[in-house]
C-alpha cells in the first residue's frame, strides 16, 4: 500500500491504496463517489469518463500512482448544482433512458466543449464516439451537445 494525497472535485484527498489501482475503484470504494461508473473495465465503453486536468480520461485504466498531482474532476464535481451548460442541455433533451452511461457522456462532452467550443456536428460525432450508449440516445446527446455549445457561447 502507498499514500496519496489526489485533488479531486477541487479538495485534496488522502487515500491509501496499492499503486496500480484504477482510479474508478479509488474514487467509488475509497472515496464514495459512485457517479463515475464501471462499464467495460478496458477502456472502451466510457461509463468511466473523469477529466484528469482538463481531458477525459479512462478512470477504469488509469492507475492511481499516474495521477501525480493533476486534479481529478467527476459528475459529482462537475458543477455544485448541476448547473453546468451540458448538464442543464441534457435535462432540456431528455437525453438519458437507462441513464447508466449518462455521467461518462456528460463528462466527454464538458471536456471536448472546452476545447472545442463551436463545434461540427461532425466533431461532435467524433469526439462522442469513444463512448457507448446500450440505449441508442445518440442522436438526443448530439442534440444536446450542440445545445450546450450554443449556450455557452
């Protein structure tokens, strides 16, 4: 076991793991933050999707030692009240069914508008396709996407 002192959702955690742990078992059995969700576990599905910095990031294949000292964002983190512009875009789509992958698009979505604030529908579609949706909402993400991008403008 080793020490971690891990930013995470703007505060500093200490955490007491072994140093090849994935940050998703971090954050949903040391630290209770269970929005982030367990999906593929290799890193293709996106239910697992944390910003690391300001990218998306695999938490399900990202090892707690690689975190250094870049903060950790999550859902739970992503505004205090749910008040982020894809947040409130995805609640004016009614975007989720099941609603098990929601967190992870949410959290590709954020990512990618910051860095691409006006986007193509095709770069949407590109940046979204990393992430699997089992109920098919694509298009309504995609919709929602483009709503967030014009709200935040």
């Amino acid at each position: 076991m080793a020490s971690f002192n891990l930013k995470i959702n703007g505060t500093t955690q200490k955490v007491e793991a072994d140093p090849s742990t994935p940050m998703l078992w971090v954050l949903r059995d040391h630290l209770k933050l269970v929005g982030t969700k367990f999906g593929c576990g290799i890193a293709q599905c996106g239910a697992c999707t944390v910003h690391l910095g300001d990218n998306a990031v695999r938490s399900c294949q990202l090892p707690v030692s690689a975190v250094g000292e870049q903060p950790i964002t999550t859902i739970e983190g992503l505004s205090e009240n749910g008040d982020h512009p894809v947040q409130k875009a995805w609640l004016e789509v009614d975007v989720p069914q099941c609603g098990y992958c929601q967190a992870g698009q949410i959290m590709t979505a954020s990512a990618f508008l910051k860095s691409n604030p006006n986007p193509t529908d095709e770069e949407i579609s590109t940046a979204m396709n990393g992430n699997i949706c089992r109920c098919g909402t694509y298009t309504r993400i995609k919709k929602a996407v483009k709503l967030a991008a014009a709200d935040s403008e």
